[in-house]
C-alpha cells in the first residue's frame, strides 16, 4: 500500500498544480492536496479513517451534483451522446468540463475509499 499512496500522493499533488488555471480552482486545488495529504499520511503508516470517511462523503455529494448538474455526466451522455472528452485540454463545452471533474473526483473517492477499507482491516502480527 506504500507505493500505491505514494503513487497517488504524487498525482493529486499534479492534479490540485495543475487546477490554477481552472474556472474554480479555489474548489479543486484544495480537494486535491486534501487526498494528497490523505495518501502521504497513508504511505507513513498513519491511517485516519474518520477523515478519510469524512471527505470521501463530502466529495462523494459532489460528485453526485456533477453528476445531475444541468451540464452534467447526464448531459453528456444524454444531450451529447458522450462525445470525446480527452480530444482537447481545453474544455470547449461545461459538459465536457463537468464530465472530467466528475471522474477526477470519482477516482479520488475509490483512492480514498481503499485506504478506508486497508485501515479497517485487523492487523496481522506473525
């Protein structure tokens, strides 16, 4: 689980630099270091599970406001017939960049949500 935190760790780090030029990075940036922050402390051994349940759940209703959101997850795939959302960086449509944000958040959640679930699990002692 080390490495994997790390490896995550290093990608929301990227992720939440990568969001100054966003039309909301005050909502992104620190959403990102929050799960940076979760997976560092992870990879050292230290497991919050109240914290990481606690923002799992937050981000978890996000996602699902930009999921039903008038430009959506629903509205690309309904209205847009999930057209290309990686032709571009630039996010040339609200669909488009509602749609990336979701799945951004949706693997932050799983990230988090699998540490939750390793820190539940007893220890082993041999």
């Amino acid at each position: 689980m080390k490495v994997f935190n790390i490896i995550f760790c290093l990608l929301f780090i990227v992720s939440a630099a990568l969001q100054y030029n966003d039309p909301d990075p005050y909502i992104w940036i620190p959403i990102y270091l929050i799960g940076g922050i979760i997976c560092f402390q992870a990879s050292r051994g230290k497991n919050y599970p109240v914290f990481t349940l606690l923002f799992s759940g937050l981000f978890l209703i996000y996602d699902l406001y930009l999921f039903f959101d008038k430009f959506g997850v629903l509205s690309w795939l309904n209205e847009h017939n999930a057209e290309n959302i990686a032709s571009s960086m630039k996010a040339s449509a609200p669909w488009i960049e509602e749609t990336r944000e979701f799945f951004g958040l949706l693997i932050l959640i799983i990230v988090l949500m699998i540490n939750y679930f390793v820190s539940k699990r007893p220890i082993k002692h041999n």
